[in-house]
C-alpha cells in the first residue's frame, strides 16, 4: 500500500457521542503535519451511536468552531462508528478476487437482521490459511447501514463542506499505525500486533491490528458515561467535574485500604473498568481461537479513559500484555493530543494499492 499525498489542507471530522473531534491537517511525503485540532461538545438528544438526532443543531455547532478556530479546508474526510455497523470474520475458500463479493453476499444472507441491500458493505483481506488440505481466505467484513452514511453525507454538505470520504473507524486507527513505526519514541510496532482500545463517552472500540490490517473488530457499549451513569445513581453528592478531577488525582491501579466518600468513587470505577476487561478478555479469546499463532504484542489505550492514572497498570496486570496510552507516533507531526484526536488524524489517510 502506498500513501496518498495531500497538498491542500484537509479536514477529518470524527464524530463522537459527546463530541466530535475536527483535525485540520495535510499528507506530506511520510508525514501527517495537524496544523488545527478541536473538539465540538454536543449537548444531550443531538447525536447518539452514530444517529443524527439533531441535524440542524449540529451544523449549527460545527460552523460556529469551524468559524471560530478560522478553518478555511472545505475538503472533509468523515469519521464513524457504531454499535449498529456490523463486522464479520468469515472464512472463504481462495477463489478470484472478482468471485469474493458474491460469496460474501450468499454467507451475509444468513448473518444479517435486515437485507443486505440496507447496508454499504465491504471488506478487508484479513489473511490466507490451508485449512483440510484446502486454501482458505480470511476476511473481515464491514457493514454500515445505507441511511448512517447518507445521513452524514448530508450533515456535512448542510456546513457547506465537500465530503470526500466516510470511513469506519476501526480502519482510520488501523490507516494510522500503518505508516507510522513505533509509539512513544520507544515500543516499535513493525510485524507488531497491536490492540487498540478507545475507550470513548459512549463505547468501547476495540480493534486489533497488524502491519495495518484491521483484524478484528468489535464495539462494547461501555464507556464513560457508563461509570458517571452509575456513580450519580450512588453518589448524588458529587458532581460530573470532580469525579473526573478525581480520577486525574487517585492512582485507580491502587489498593483501597480505608473506605470513605472519595475511595468509594474509585472503586465503583474500578469495579466497572473490572467488568469492562472481562468484556474485552472474551473478544482477546475469540481472537486466540482463531489461529493457534495469534498473538497480541502491545495493548494501546485511547480516548477519554486512558489518561486516568493508573489504568494501563490495570490492563497489563489483567491481560499480562504491557499497555501503554497513545502520546506520540514518529509520523505525525502535532502539538495536539494524539489519545484524544487519533481517530481524526487517521481520517486524514488514504492508501492505494501500488501495481
């Protein structure tokens, strides 16, 4: 795969549950240079698992930032993802790359709750295997309901922006390990394969990466306001703002030795963050069975989560996988937070088969 280069400024918009994240940036020989980055916070009832509520609202909010960080780039890369796109790991039997959708199609058939004429769909080569004396194809397949893509399509024409491309964002974070080589100066990712965890406001995105290909991926509808949702229900005395004061200050790995209010709020995370990884250590042994070879080499955290002290002790201590939250890529050039704008920054990628 060789990388697309931009000249022109390009804008990737990741849209999230409580925000969406808007990167400004070009392609530049091996580089990703991000020149702007920020966030739009989206009130309540305007946006949720990837439904546009709201859609006047939203452009509302869009042009106002995209006005007041003095964006000029009208060219979009669009970012999604959602509890309602499906993906499949199917096996195949090697056929002619021109015969795959067909064969796609007939197992989809029985996979799918509505027919397949409601969804995009495509597919990434995931790799090849004999199986029985028999060559096999593994593919990973991904369906995003017609109406999510026409949806957003339309979103970003009524800001009076050019979309070129939605991408799933499995794919975008897989994009951008890809052409990058190691992560925080120091793990190299090359023949690596790698966990990705973004662990967002609304959900838990877990893909599983390697050399660029997205091998696995699933959504886990746990995230943020999961533990605000919980802590609130119990403890009406603390507010949004501290807790999440509270998690930048309190070392969650730690032993609780003396229950008081605020220890109690460590816990009650650490007990869901606990039901959390038994979700993801499910999807990790699905993934071991598949190939007796699998492996995962690095856990990467992203999102609002990971900078919570304390957490990639949690994980490494869980999975015995070192763990490490996103901060730095030798590829990409930016003064922004990479964890929370990751997403975006892969948007900006396009890749193409060299012949």
């Amino acid at each position: 795969m060789k990388l697309q280069l931009f000249r022109k400024k390009i804008l990737s918009i990741d849209f999230g549950g409580n925000e969406i994240k808007i990167v400004e940036g070009q392609v530049v020989n091996k580089n990703i240079n991000i020149h702007k980055a920020f966030t739009v916070k989206l009130p309540n009832n305007l946006y949720n698992d990837g439904e546009i509520l709201d859609l006047n609202a939203i452009v509302s909010l869009i042009r106002d930032s995209l006005k007041a960080n003095k964006v000029k780039s009208d060219i979009v890369h669009g970012v999604i993802n959602s509890s309602k796109i499906i993906t499949r790991n199917l096996t195949i039997p090697e056929v002619p790359e021109n015969d795959i959708p067909s064969l796609i199609k007939y197992q989809l058939d029985e996979l799918l709750p509505a027919p397949i004429t409601d969804f995009i769909t495509d597919y990434l080569l995931v790799g090849k295997r004999r199986e029985d004396g028999v060559e096999k194809i593994d593919i990973l397949v991904i369906c995003i309901p017609n109406q999510m893509v026409l949806d957003h399509f339309e979103l970003i024409k009524a800001i009076g922006l050019k979309p070129l491309v939605l991408d799933y964002q499995g794919n975008s974070v897989a994009k951008l390990l890809e052409i990058n080589s190691s992560i925080n100066e120091f793990y190299n990712i090359r023949d690596m394969t790698v966990a990705s965890i973004d662990l967002g406001y609304c959900n838990c995105k877990l893909n599983i990466i390697k050399n660029g290909k997205l091998l696995l991926t699933r959504v886990i509808t746990k995230g943020v306001s999961t533990i605000l949702g919980s802590l609130k229900s119990e403890l009406d005395s603390f507010e949004e703002n501290r807790i999440e004061e509270l998690l930048q200050d309190v070392d969650i790995s730690h032993d609780i030795e003396e229950l008081n209010e605020e220890t109690s709020v460590i816990f009650q995370v650490r007990s869901i963050i606990e039901d959390l990884l038994e979700e993801i250590s499910m999807i990790f042994r699905f993934y071991f069975t598949r190939d007796w070879g699998n492996a995962i080499n690095y856990i990467v955290l992203q999102g609002g989560l990971s900078n919570v002290i304390g957490i990639e002790n949690l994980f490494s201590n869980y999975f015995n996988i070192p763990t490490l939250t996103l901060k730095k890529l030798d590829n990409v050039r930016t003064k922004y937070d990479i964890s929370k704008f990751s997403n975006a920054i892969g948007g900006l990628i396009r890749l193409y088969e060299v012949l």
